[in-house]
C-alpha cells in the first residue's frame, strides 16, 4: 500500500498539478448533461469547505513544520503585508478617479466604491495555492496565502461593515448585518493556528515531516499533496460553458450597446483593474527590485502570480453589505475564465526561469 502512494505521489504535485483545472471543467461539463447544475454547484461548495478545513491547514502545517522561520520569513511577512495593502489602496484610488470622472451620485459613489474594493479580493486559497506545489516557492506561498485570508475574511469585511454601518444608520433602512458565516469569519485564525504550531514544533523540538517515520511520512506527505489537485480540480469545475457567450464577452468588451442602467460597464472597470493595473502596477515596482536582488526569485514569481489571481467567489457572501452583486458575479466569472489561463502560462514560466 505504501509504495503505491509513493508511486502515485510525483503526478500529484509540481506541475503535473495543472491539469487538473481541465480536468475539473470537463468532468462537470459531462456530469451537467445528466445532473442540475444547481445541484452540482451545492455539492461543490461542500467540498470546496471541506478543502478549506481539512486539506489546506494540514498542507500549511505540513510546509511550516519543516521551515525554520527567522529573518527571512519575517521580512517577506511584512512585504504580504504591504503588497496586499497596496492592492486595496489601488482599488480605492481607481473607484476614486472613476467616481470624479464619472460624476455619480452620493448612493451611486458608496455602491460603486464598496464593490471596486471588494473585488481586489483574490482566490488565493484555490488558484493560488497551486503555488503551494512548488516546492522552491512553498514557504512564500504558504505566508501570502495565510495573510491574503486575513485580508479576505476580516479586514475587508471590518471594513465593509463599518462603511455600512456609517452609510445606513441614519436611515430607516439601517440593520445590522453580519454577512460572512461564522465558519468564513474564523477561517484565517484557524489557517493561523496550524502555521503557528507548526513553526513551534519546529523550532522547539526540531520537529519535521522527516521524523514521523518512513511509512508515516508518505501517508501525510499523500494527504497533504491531495489538497493542490483537488483545489485545481475545485476551480475548474466553477467554469460553466453557459458563461462563455459571445454575447457577454461583447458586454464586456463594450461592443455590444448598452442602457443607462446596464451593470456591463462597472464588470469592465473592476475587470481592468485586476486583471491589468493591479499587476501591472506591482511588476513596475517589485521587477527593479528583482533586478537589484533585494528580493529572491521566489519572493518576485509568489508576489506577482498572486497579483494577476481571478476575483474571489466568496466575495459574493458580502453583497449584503452593499456591493453589486451582478457586477461582483460577472466580475468573478470573466476573471476566472481570463486569469486562470494566465496563471498556468506564468507558473510555467517562471518555475522554468526563476528557480
């Protein structure tokens, strides 16, 4: 049994992991023809917790429990850090010009501008962790993904929730909302618990995935190489076909004419904004950097590929707070299709020329 784990090991981690995404698309491209769609997206979202909780942690803890976390790690830590802020502050700088410009309205200005920074939230857990499969780049990936999902699932909604709090209490229509499940609100503290175990078994008692023994050590080496093809396999089963209309890409391209009260041209802006400015904007800065080796390879290709991530799907469970929820769907949809090629095609590449 041992040995047909460890045979099956190499083709469920580095690249091999890849194909996974087609394989995810595919596979429930078939099953839609004799299961509801509306089913299969339940069945999904159960197993996309289930990687959450169980399989994503116990990779974190695998991958922490064999790094020695000293001044490095602390470094690039604060770097997460400061990247991730400086998404937001773009997003926030984008709505800004784009409000002026525009000329909106007071209601129009606070839906537009909770939903433009809303949507600077990446998959990191998901797409992203497919960087976890890497094994240069696996510690970097591991710190940026656990600080993104502070980013995601509590800073972010604070955020929301006091904008909302300050925009609605005055009205009739002021309620308290508490948008996130409990179970989304703990996850980056849970994500955390298992790092910080992990780093202090280490250091404590020199603790690594090595000392739980031959036969051991493959079983958890298995379990946790799980948890990268099984999220590929996660996004991939996300892209329906019924998305890939000529008709909305023209929407979205603005080919198509479109109402005063059509959605299309705020998927357009929040599209821009992630899938070009963001990460044009933070190549320009970090690629100097690069070059003046004031920051690793690893750091550069975990920072960039990051940058260019598909929008959030979890995004969609703040809509209460008041983001559009069409413009968040579609913006979800079209930089999943756009991104997730384009993270394959960069981790290719700079897995072959960055290592």
């Amino acid at each position: 049994m041992i040995e047909i784990l460890e045979s099956i090991l190499p083709y469920i981690k580095g690249l091999w992991t890849l194909p996974w995404i087609l394989l995810g698309f595919i596979v429930t491209l078939l099953l839609s023809r004799f299961v509801d769609e509306n089913k299969l997206d339940k069945i999904m979202k159960k197993i996309g917790l289930i990687l959450l909780y169980f399989l994503v942690p116990l990779l974190l803890f695998k991958i922490f429990l064999g790094v020695d976390f000293h001044e490095n790690e602390i470094i690039f830590t604060g770097l997460c850090f400061v990247v991730l802020s400086l998404m937001y502050v773009i997003a926030y700088l984008f709505a800004i010009y784009k409000i002026d410009r525009l000329k909106m309205k007071d209601e129009e200005k606070k839906h537009f501008l909770k939903t433009v920074l809303t949507n600077q939230g990446r998959s990191s857990a998901f797409v992203g962790g497919a960087l976890l499969a890497i094994y240069p780049w696996r510690t970097p990936a591991a710190i940026y993904m656990s600080i993104g999902a502070i980013f995601l699932f509590a800073i972010i909604p604070y955020i929301l929730s006091h904008l909302h709090k300050k925009n609605t209490e005055k009205s009739e229509s002021y309620s308290k909302v508490n948008a996130l499940p409990w179970y989304l609100r703990l996850f980056p503290w849970y994500l955390l618990i298992f790092a910080f175990t992990a780093i202090i078994l280490h250091a404590l008692a020199n603790i690594t995935p090595g000392s739980l023994g031959y036969s051991n050590g493959i079983i958890f080496e298995f379990f946790t190489s799980l948890t990268i093809p099984a999220a590929l396999y996660y996004v991939g089963s996300g892209i329906h076909l019924r998305d890939l209309k000529k008709g909305e890409l023209k929407k979205l391209f603005g080919f198509e004419k479109e109402t005063s009260e059509s959605h299309w041209a705020w998927v357009r802006d929040v599209f821009f904004l992630t899938v070009v400015i963001t990460p044009i904007i933070i190549v320009l800065i970090l690629s100097p950097m690069l070059f003046l080796n004031i920051i690793p390879n690893g750091w550069f290709s975990v920072i960039i590929i990051n940058s260019i991530l598909p929008i959030t799907s979890t995004n969609m469970l703040l809509v209460p707070y008041g983001i559009d929820k069409k413009t968040t769907a579609h913006s979800v949809t079209w930089t999943t299709i756009v991104c997730v090629p384009i993270v394959v095609l960069l981790i290719y590449i700079f897995s072959m020329y960055l290592m």
